[in-house]
C-alpha cells in the first residue's frame, strides 16, 4: 500500500528521526533545553539501531534499504538538528553559516562514501573501529559542550561552540581511527546518555 520497507529492524531509526523533528522545532520556539534534549536521546536511538537491525532476520533489500534510511536519519538527527540548534541559540552571523555548509558538506560526504563500503561489504557483522568521527558522535559532543554556555560569556561560548562544530566536521572526514562500541561500552554509553538527558533537564 505504502513506498518503502516497514519492520521492526528500522523502528528506533524512526523514532530518531521524529525526535530529530521535534528538535527542530523547539529550536525555532526556540527552547533550546528540549531541542538538546532530542538531539541526545536521538543519539541513543542511532547508538542501539543497528544492534536492533542485525538481530533482526532481513533479506538483502531490507539490508540495502536499512542502509539508506540510517544514512538520511543521521542527516536529520546530527547534521540539521545541530545547525537548528545552532540558529536557535543566535549563532547567525556569516561565518556561522560558512560553518554549517562545511559541516553539512563533510557529513554528508562521509555517509555517501560509507553507503558505498556498506553495499560493497560482503558480511553484515560490526566493524572493530570506525574511519574518521561517525556523525552520530555529534549527539554527545554538542550536548556536553551546551552546559559550558551556563559558565562562559556569551561571546565566548559562541566563539568555542562554532569552533568546535568546524571541528568537529573535519574529523567526519579524517582518516582517523576511532573504536567502535562493543559489548559494555554499549551500557556505558547509555549510562552517561541517560546522565546527559537528567543533566539538561535539570540544568540551570
């Protein structure tokens, strides 16, 4: 009846995106409290997604198609969802927005070239580590670096912010290697992910 693959291999995929939505939107109210509040509970959403996927029994178009939507969720949840963020918290002045096409630009070039390996990969198990900073890390730097706004001038804390995201594009697309979770790190993840959503509820 409808376009495209529904099971329950992508249902946390989903609901990162409708948060990353929601996110959007209390940007623009803007409450910048709850827009990070999505921001990290979608992290958590994509942390957990693929886990789910895989022990999930798929065949190969739902594999390819899982393959699609996690990339365009990431775009939602930790590409425009940090930029909103961004917007709402007043950082708009024009190197802002040079800031943002870069960003956008790097993670964009990332998840098309990792498409790309995910298609051609011949197993479906985990990878050991991940080639450069995967987008989904975006979730847990920026909603730390959001309590320093509590401390730092305004000023300040714009110049580090809209630092750290140029940075932070640029290690999308470094050759770096950086560890995948595995086993308890998944739990320890989401012990500090449940951390980081307390602490922005309660922050201020």
């Amino acid at each position: 009846m409808f376009i495209g693959l529904y099971n329950k291999s992508i249902i946390l995929t989903y609901i990162g995106v409708a948060l990353a939505v929601t996110g959007i939107y209390f940007s623009f109210v803007p409450n910048i409290r709850y827009a990070m509040l999505c921001l990290a509970i979608s992290g958590v959403c994509d942390l957990f997604d693929g886990m789910v996927a895989r022990r999930c029994k798929r065949n190969e178009e739902e594999k390819l198609f899982g393959v699609e939507i996690d990339s365009l969720a990431d775009m939602m949840g930790f590409v425009a969802l940090p930029i909103a963020v961004c917007c709402g918290m007043g950082l708009t002045k024009w190197y802002n927005v040079a800031i943002y096409i870069v960003y956008a630009l790097t993670a964009i070039s990332r998840l098309g070239y990792f498409n790309i390996v995910a298609k051609s990969s011949a197993t479906d198990s985990p990878v050991k580590h991940y080639t450069g900073l995967p987008v989904t890390f975006a979730a847990l730097i920026f909603t730390t670096a959001w309590f320093l706004s509590f401390i730092l001038s305004d000023g300040i804390f714009a110049a580090f912010y809209s630092f750290l995201m140029l940075i932070v594009a640029l290690l999308f697309v470094l050759k770096i290697k950086v560890p995948k979770p595995r086993g308890i790190a998944y739990v320890f993840l989401g012990l500090i992910a449940i951390v980081v959503c307390c602490a922005i509820i309660f922050a201020g």
